[in-house]
C-alpha cells in the first residue's frame, strides 16, 4: 500500500458495468434486504429473473457497499459471480488492497461515523466521490492478509459463543410458547376439579364447599352482561361456539367464545396532523412490546383535550389489546400502567364483560393462543387483517375464576425467569457487537497481530 493518508479514491475504482436480469438467468441477485446489517453476512439471494429494472454487476471477490442509509453498516464481500441493486457500490480488490481487508474496513465504526456524516435526510445516500476521501491504514498487502487471519481467528472464537446465546435465546422462546400454552389446556396447574376431589369438595351448584365450573361461570357472566345492558336496541345474546369438532376440556372447563366474555372494540384513526411533542400517548401496534404496553421513544402524541372528546377510545389500566393488521397481526399487550392513553385503529381492545368474573391477563394468553393459530391456518405468510366480530367468534376453553388467578400468578412466576435470562442473553449479545468492533479498531491501528 502507499504511504501513510493514501484514500480509497487513491487505490481503487468501483465496477460500474451494468446488466439486464432477464439476460441473466443463471446468476443470483443481491438486493440490500439480502445483506444483514452490522455483521457483513449474507442472509439469502433470488435469481436474477425475478428482476425487472437494470442491476449492477458484481465478480467472486469484489465487496458490495451499501451506499443507502450507511448507518445499517451492510457490507458483503461477493463469494460468486452475480447482480445486486443499484443501491451498492461495487469495490473489487487489486494488488494493493486485499478484499477482506477491505471488507472489514469498512465494517468498522469509524468509517460508518464518517460514512452517515456525509449526508441528512430521513434516506441518506452516499456516493463513491464521497466516501473516496477516506483515508485506508499505510499496510502492506502481506500485513493486510496476516490482519484479516488474526481478525477471523477472533471472529471465529466470537461468533461460537454468539451463536451460543442465539440458540439460549430461541430456546427461551420456545419455553415461553409451551408455558402459555399449557396454561391455556389446563397443564401448567391442577386443575380447580382435581383440587376439590383431593379436599374432599364437590362442585353441584358450587358455594363454599364446592368449587364453581367455568360453565357456572360463564352462566354469571351471561347473566351480568344482560343485567347491565344499555344499549339502544334490544340485548342479543352473544353467538355460542359449535362444539361438535371441538376437543375435550379438562374438567371444570367448558367452552365460550370470546364474544360471549367480552366485546372487541376498535380504535379510532387520528390525524397525523394532531400529533404533538407532548401529550396523551397514542397506542399503535409499536407500542405493543413483550405483552406489555410501552411508551417508546417513536410513540406519537395527540393534545391532552382529546381524551374528553374521545372517551370512548381512553385506555384503562388492565386493557387487553391485539394488533388488528400487518405481519404482527395478533400481537397481545396488557396496559399494566395507570396513566391517559388513545386507541389506534389498528389496534383492538378485548373489554370484558366483567372484570370481576375474568382474569384480564388469562383473557390475553387465550388471546395469544388462539388467534395465532386461527390466524397461521387461515393466512399462512401474508400480512392478514382480523375485524372484530372475527375475534369474538372465537371458541376459547373457560376454566373457573379462582383457576385463571392461579394459572396467572404461575405463568408470571416463570415468564419473570424467562425475561430475567432474556435480559442476560441480550446484553451479552450487544457485548459481542462492541467486541467485534473492539477488534477492528485494534487492528486497523496495528495492535491486533
């Protein structure tokens, strides 16, 4: 390489040759959604057919820059012949600069500091006349090559133990899944049934010697929904679900449908032009974190009068909401904080007929339980949407009262552990993001080897 302040511009020039995708129907095509941010992985490819507008045209070696928002940090160096969008620009290696090199270079935080202060804007783009400025380390093409072996020698020990937390993470998933979903079939806790024959009870008519079935229950329920009705027209019962194709329920059980315990209510669709710095929180999907309702720092706000003028769609502390359209249709979230919010119309609202007959959080694992499937079985990958009355014809197994508290307090008591080991995985995976980068930087200022 040359002397010390020789710039990209100085040593190389990006392949600018261009290429029809229908003219290529043997090469793989590499667009930015291909390419995984931070780490310069490849996360997949289509064949160039599937393309219609003109592609540029990469070789074995060369490495691909995204020149679209540079703070993604996406770099591949190219392992075969093939098209990529017009969105990278095309650096191949020569006798003075090594690919890999290259590749690493610019993987690092401080080109990515120096790439995103080039240019504003909500899309920013960087061209090569920009980013040729850059000064490159004065290494030889030996030193450059003993460089990236030491690099690789230390992302390679990285990358087992990142790979490590990535299968403790799914894992943590997945035993998240199979709680709720036992606590959903009546499998997580004994059942209110096997409890009253241990102590002897019986459930005829419940009272304090027995214990109350989730079909006595669901009678109250009815009874109170028709006690309190105060609708403009007459009460109409809610729909029953047809049992017939129905598995059996664990005694004590009985089926309902989400309509007959609740109503599903919408949210309203306010004018973006009504949003303020500061004020009432709007509930949008985004908001929806973990089960949890989060003010996050991309929630938007509307003006404090709005919550007088839209009482019908204030939050309450204990609402149960779901996602209503997009590709996290179904995601749950229970307000747990007592503090004014607005509704979304993307955004349902579970209002239970009773919040003294039903457990909010048992009515959210229900939720998340059976619109997942009903939706994975009627959409499969789309982006699905589910209206209301779609919902509230859902069947769900209804187990008693005092059951739903226990089956709650045993679900936090394990998902506490989950979040906990959750946490622990997460930070030790940004860890690994600044160690990677803790070793780009020791080997650019030749500390590494």
């Amino acid at each position: 390489m040359k002397a010390e302040g020789t710039t990209i511009g100085d040593l190389l020039k990006p392949r600018r040759e261009k290429a029809i995708p229908s003219e290529c129907p043997d090469l793989p095509y590499i667009g930015l959604e291909h390419v995984e941010a931070h780490t310069t992985k490849l996360l997949g490819s289509v064949p160039a057919t599937e393309m219609k507008s003109t592609a540029n045209r990469f070789c074995s070696g060369d490495v691909l820059y995204s020149r679209l928002r540079p703070y993604l940090n996406k770099v591949w160096l190219a392992d075969r012949d093939g098209l990529c969008s017009s969105e990278f620009i095309v650096l191949p290696g020569n006798e003075s600069v090594d690919s890999n090199f290259l590749r690493y270079r610019l993987n690092s935080t401080d080109f990515v500091s120096f790439a995103n202060s080039l240019n504003a804007g909500d899309r920013p783009r960087v061209d090569f006349d920009q980013i040729s400025s850059f000064l490159l380390p004065p290494f030889s093409l030996a030193q450059q090559r003993r460089i990236v072996a030491e690099i690789e020698k230390q992302f390679t020990r990285l990358e087992a133990g990142v790979s490590a937390l990535k299968r403790v993470q799914a894992n943590l998933k997945r035993y998240r899944a199979a709680v709720l979903k036992a606590a959903c079939e009546g499998q997580l806790i004994p059942t209110e049934a096997a409890l009253a024959r241990a102590g002897g009870r019986r459930s005829e008519g419940g009272g304090r010697t027995g214990f109350e079935t989730g079909e006595q229950l669901l009678k109250r329920i009815l009874a109170e929904r028709r006690k309190n009705w105060n609708g403009r027209s007459q009460h109409k019962e809610p729909a029953a679900p047809d049992t017939m194709k129905l598995p059996q329920l664990p005694e004590g059980y009985t089926w309902a449908s989400f309509g007959q315990i609740c109503r599903v209510q919408g949210g309203f669709a306010f004018k973006s032009t009504d949003y303020v710095s500061e004020g009432v929180p709007l509930v949008r999907i985004s908001n929806l974190v973990n089960g949890r309702v989060q003010v996050s720092q991309d929630t938007v706000f509307l003006p404090p009068n709005f919550v007088s003028a839209n009482i019908a769609f204030v939050l309450r502390k204990g609402d149960v909401l779901i996602a209503m359209s997009g590709a996290t249709t179904g995601k749950m979230a229970t307000m747990e904080e007592d503090f004014p919010a607005l509704l979304n119309q993307r955004v349902g609202r579970f209002v239970l007929s009773s919040m003294n007959l039903t457990n909010a959080k048992f009515v959210s694992y229900l939720v998340m339980q059976i619109t997942q499937k009903v939706l994975k079985d009627a959409y499969g990958a789309a982006q699905p949407n589910i209206s209301p009355s779609e919902i509230e014809e859902m069947p769900i197994p209804l187990p008693p009262l005092a059951e739903q508290m226990r089956i709650v307090a045993e679900v936090e008591r394990r998902l506490s552990v989950v979040e906990e080991l959750e946490a622990t995985v997460s930070a030790n995976l940004q860890r690994a993001t600044r160690l990677r980068q803790a070793v780009l930087q020791k080997a650019f200022v030749g500390e590494l080897c």
